[in-house]
C-alpha cells in the first residue's frame, strides 16, 4: 500500500531514498548547477525532521564500470551543505551494511553511483559487437538474475523506500522501480515526484477546459508518440518549430529549404485527419520568419509559411503564426508546451519562443494551469527569465515526454500498484 510522506512515522526508521543527483560537474569536478540537489531537500529534510535517518541513492552521468570521474564523493559537501547535516559516503552501495546498520535518527548515508553496477539498469555491459544474439540473450539473463541479489541488498539496508527522482522514472531500473516490491506497505513518493504527477494529471486528466497544446521541436519523428496521443485529449493542438513544416509541405506547402521529414508526412495527414474528425482545433504557422542559412547573421525575411521562398529555411515564428496563436493560448485555460517554435538558441530566431513564453506567463496571469514540460521548452523558459512565470516547469525531460506520450512510468506505477 502507498503511503505518504507527511502522514508516515518515520521515528527511528531508516528510509532509503532515490534521489535525481546527476549534477553537471566541471573538469575540477565542481557542480556547475545544483538544482537538481536543491529539489530533493525538503523530501530528505522532512524524513530527518520527522525522527528518521537517511540512505540517499542516484546514478551520475552513464559509467560503463567503476569509474572516479562519476563518484557521487564529489557532491557530498554540497549535498551537507543544503542539508545543513554532515553526510556520511559508502565508497561501494553494495558494501554499505555496516554504515546503513549504525545510522542514528538525523543522520545521513549517500551510497556511490549505482551505475558502477549493470546490475541497476539491469543491461549487460562489454558485450562483444558483433555478439549472436543467442549471446545476448543469455548475458542479459545472467545481469537480470544478479539484478535480484542488488535490488535486495539496497532494500535490505532500509525500513522504507522514497522514490524522489523523476528524471529516471520512466526507466524500470533496481533503485527507480524494482526495489519498491520489498516495501509493500512502506513505500511512498517524495515532494518533487508528487510535484510532477500532480501537474501532468492536471494536464492529461483533469484538465479545465479549453486545454491547448503547444508542441514545437525539431522532428516530427521525435514526437509523433506525443502528438498521436494528444490529439485525442485536447481541445487546441498548437504545431510550431521545425516539425510544423513536415505538416505544411504533407498538405501541398512550398516550404523552400525547411527541415522536414518526408517519410512522415501520411502520419502528420493522419494526425490532421483525426484531429478534424474529433473537433480538435489545430494551429500550424501562417507566416514564419526565414534564414538563407543556419546561423544567426544569416538575411531573414518573412514569407506566408504556405510559400517559402526556394533557398529560405523556416526558423521562427513570424508575427501573424504569433498573433494566431497568442488568442488561443489566451483563451485557454490548461496549456502544456513541450518544444520551442523557433531555433531559440540563435537570438535572432529566438522572438517567437519568447512570446510563447510571454504569452504564457500572462495565461497563468489570467488563471491558466501552465505547464512547460520536456526538453528544449524548459530550457527556453529558464533562460529568458519566464520559469517562475508559468505554474510549473517539469524538471524531468525524457520522463515528461513519455508522460504526455500516455505511457505509464515504471517509477510511479511501482508506488503505486
Ligand atoms: P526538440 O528537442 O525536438 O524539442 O527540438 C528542439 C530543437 O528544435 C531546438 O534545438 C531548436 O533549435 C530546434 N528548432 C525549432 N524550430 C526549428 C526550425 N524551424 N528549424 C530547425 N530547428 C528548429
């Protein structure tokens, strides 16, 4: 059975608890952004405040094998220092029993990167490349049965488990899903988590009408999962970035030297096609702002998105797509945007992501439920200054894209089946 973290008695309990530490750290090894440590502090420091003891688990970064670069020992002092306790380090999470066994109420173990082991994504790892696929088969059996013995010494050092890391719940790894069926009735998610089921169930169940979705990026390919599900559920579906073209060109644009892939335009003709049949309103760009070339100098010019000049390539969103889209955003009142509508990073194609997230931040003004979720979007709004602006920015980019895909993450299915 779930619990939860503000009703569940910690006294003089040991919680294990998986936390997202995959920091980027600098050649000296020093943490160039630690938010990913700052949103996993109340979890850790409730279970503290609450009479229990901590055993913190991450991954960082994707060693192959044992290897220095990828300690979790280079963030053990910022981790005591959000804390405000000492942290204690075991230099092998399988070798931690002794340390696990004599904490006390208030104190804290950090385990090593749990990739220094196959064993927590449960993939065989030094496979030969050209290994028969009868060889295959019989190393991932041999890391899947090993699997078991990880899982249960990591559970064997706790009372109960927290699952507080939504970058990885949507891998079925030891620490982000297995280990919770040794905790049947002690098992229970952290604040972030909550924090991210709660926006993506305000956006895919319990959405207040009208509910828009802004979906940009690049490829089609990369989010035909998303937009094959939304279609379904929303009542605006905004197409913006580089993927719009790929629609414009399906339904006879000239889309001059766009990126488009068209070996899926029958999916995006279906995509139309079903949204028309459901009464779902779709948006493409009516006019874009094009480059002659990729890069930031580059002539621009505006063109109707529908006759882009032969040697133009679509790069952002021109002022008539904005106005378009700006009442509709406006009279929504759930938006997810998931994928910039220009190429954001060169400034002088970065005008209409800005806008979206302008236009954004003045929904939430007016009531809206805004959620930036997934990749690129995210890292548009941080950096333009818009991410307090906007209800909620998920911190979890692959886990948020398959959530809004409509899968079901093995990170909150394992809480709560
Ligand atoms: P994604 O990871 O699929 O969300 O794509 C994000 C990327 O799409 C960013 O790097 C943007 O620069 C890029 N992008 C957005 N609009 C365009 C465009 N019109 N042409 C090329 N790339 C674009």
């Amino acid at each position: 059975m779930q619990q939860h973290i503000d009703s569940y008695d910690f006294t003089g309990k040991k919680a294990i608890v998986r936390v997202d530490f995959n920091v980027p750290l600098n050649e000296n090894f020093e943490i160039t952004d630690d938010t990913r440590i700052r949103k996993a502090i109340p979890t850790l420091k409730t279970v503290l405040e609450k009479g229990g003891s901590l055993i913190i688990m991450s991954h960082l970064g994707r060693p192959k094998k044992v290897d220095p670069k990828f300690s979790l020992k280079h963030i053990v002092a910022r981790v005591s220092e959000c804390l405000g306790v000492p942290v204690q380090f075991a230099d092998d999470c399988m070798k931690a029993d002794a340390q696990a066994a004599a904490l006390k109420p208030g104190e804290v173990l950090l385990l090593e990167n749990l990739r220094y082991y196959a064993e927590e994504e449960g993939k065989p790892r030094g496979l030969a490349e050209d290994a028969s696929e009868e060889e295959k088969k019989a190393a991932k059996k041999v890391v899947k049965d090993s699997q078991k013995e990880f899982v249960k010494k990591l559970a064997s050092y706790a009372d109960c488990y927290i699952n507080d890391a939504f970058g990885t719940a949507h891998r079925a790894h030891a620490s982000t899903a297995l280990i919770a069926e040794y905790f049947p009735n002690d098992k229970m998610f952290g604040y972030l988590m909550e924090a991210e089921i709660k926006a993506i169930d305000n956006v895919l169940k319990n959405a207040e009408r009208p509910l828009t979705a802004i979906i940009g990026g690049s490829k089609v390919s990369s989010k035909l999962a998303v937009l094959k599900n939304l279609v379904g559920k929303v009542d605006n579906l905004i197409i913006g970035g580089g993927m719009g073209y790929t629609f414009i060109k399906a339904q006879g644009g000239k889309i001059g030297k766009s990126l488009h892939e068209d070996d899926l335009m029958p999916d995006a003709l279906a995509i139309l096609e079903e949204a028309k049949a459901k009464g779902v309103n779709v948006s493409l760009s009516v006019q874009t702002i094009a480059g002659q070339s990729f890069d930031n100098d580059t002539p621009r010019q505006i063109f109707d998105t529908n006759n882009i000049g032969e040697d133009w390539e679509g790069m952002d969103a021109a002022p008539a797509t904005l106005e378009n889209w700006k009442k509709i955003i406006l009279a929504s009142k759930t938006i997810l945007w998931n994928g910039p509508v220009g190429v954001f990073e060169l400034p002088n194609f970065a005008k209409g992501t800005l806008q979206i997230a302008e236009d954004l931040a003045e929904a939430t003004k007016l009531g809206a439920y805004t959620l930036v979720g997934g990749g690129d979007s995210v890292a548009a709004v941080t950096q333009m200054g818009y991410a307090d602006k906007v209800s909620y920015v998920s911190t979890g980019g692959g886990a948020m894209l398959e959530a809004i895909e409509g899968k079901t993450l093995p990170g909150i299915a394992a809480i709560q089946d």
